[in-house]
C-alpha cells in the first residue's frame, strides 16, 4: 500500500531499512540524488528494472515534488 | 507535497556527479501567486500587489503551468477572466539545470525570472536572474 511522506519520515524509515527510489530520468538522477537512492526511471520502470528491489523492505519513492 | 525539490531546497547533502551544483531547484521560492485561467483580474491583480513578485502563474487545477499574467496587463479595466490577458506558454526550466545555464539564458532573452516547473508542467517556483547569478558567479 503506498502512503505519501514528509522529509521528516524519510529518515525514521531508512533507520528501518528503507529502499530510496528516484524514479526521475537518468538526467535528473546523476548530478545530484538523495543519498543512497538507486534511479529507476518512471518511463522504464516495469517488473524486470523493478525485481533490483527487496520486496521485504520498505520502498520510498520519490520525484520532483513527491514523496 | 514534499520531493526531490524540497530536499535540495533545505540543503541537505545529496550524493551524485555534481552533488554541490548550485542549481536552480537550490535557488528558486514557491511563493509565487498561483491563479486559474478563470480568476477574475482584479482578484489576480490585488494578490499580485500583495506579492513580491510582479505576475502570476496561470495554471490548471493540477498545477499544470499554462501562461504568466504580468501585472502590467492586469491594469486595464477589463475584469474578465486573467485568461484573456496571460501570455501563454512562458519559458520554463527544470529545477536539476545549473543556475548558470538558466541565469545565461534569461539574459540572452532579456528576462528577470525563471519559472521552474516539472518535466511535465507543474509549477515547483521562481527564480530572479539576480539570484540566479549571485549562486553561480555572475555571467
């Protein structure tokens, strides 16, 4: 279930383990990303890009203007 | 809601190829009057007065951008829709794009400020050239 977050969540739920995605174009991700965050662009996200994910941890998605 | 553009404007530290790149996300504000196309003018006009910045943003109940209303041609008479008197289509900007480039281009094109949208449209703030060029050096 997804569930939309403030920056102030973000930290408690990397403490547990969470998984920081970018889901912006590689353009966006590569001069500057959240840290530890993998890219998996929005446009090319399907179940093969996503299997580099732990399904038993949390995953924070993130954009431009969302979290 | 908050995202990549929040972070970056609270300067917490990112990782990347460029992760101290002053970039026009670092610099921009979101307090820019944002109004639909059906707002009357007097109204956009008295939050313009009100603002400290001399238009308003004209988008859609999504917050897709769809023109600029300066507060020049929100002082005729008319107290239509800010629609009639928006110019559509401004020149727009990504928030990842060093305040360099952006700073360049808006005195290329004799403008003072940058709107910073999404890629697909939506409005995320404003930029002056002048903070663009204090962030980055002056070019």
């Amino acid at each position: 279930m997804a569930t939309r977050i403030w920056l102030e969540q973000l930290q408690d739920l990397v403490d547990l383990g969470a998984q920081v995605v970018e889901v912006l174009p590689q353009d966006d991700y590569a001069p500057a990303h959240l840290p530890g965050a993998i890219n998996l662009p929005l446009r090319e996200l399907d179940e093969r890009h996503a299997a580099v994910l732990d399904r038993a941890r949390p995953v924070v998605v993130y954009c431009w203007d969302s979290l | 809601m908050p995202g990549k553009v929040d972070w970056l404007a609270h300067n917490l530290p990112v990782e990347g190829a460029r992760p101290d790149a002053p970039i026009a996300g670092r610099v921009m504000h979101d307090d820019a009057v944002l109004c639909r196309p059906t707002d009357r003018i007097a109204d956009v006009r008295a939050s313009i007065e009100r603002s400290p910045y001399p238009f308003a943003l004209v988008t859609s109940d999504d917050g897709t951008l769809l023109g600029r209303a300066p507060s020049s041609a929100l002082d005729s008479a008319s107290d239509g829709p800010v629609w009639e008197v928006a110019e559509p289509g401004p020149k727009t900007f990504r928030p990842h794009v060093a305040v360099e480039k952006v700073a360049a281009v808006l005195a290329d094109k004799g403008l003072r400020w940058a709107i910073v949208t999404t890629s697909d449209g939506r409005v995320l703030g404003v930029a002056s050239r002048e903070d663009l060029e204090r962030a980055g050096g002056s070019v």
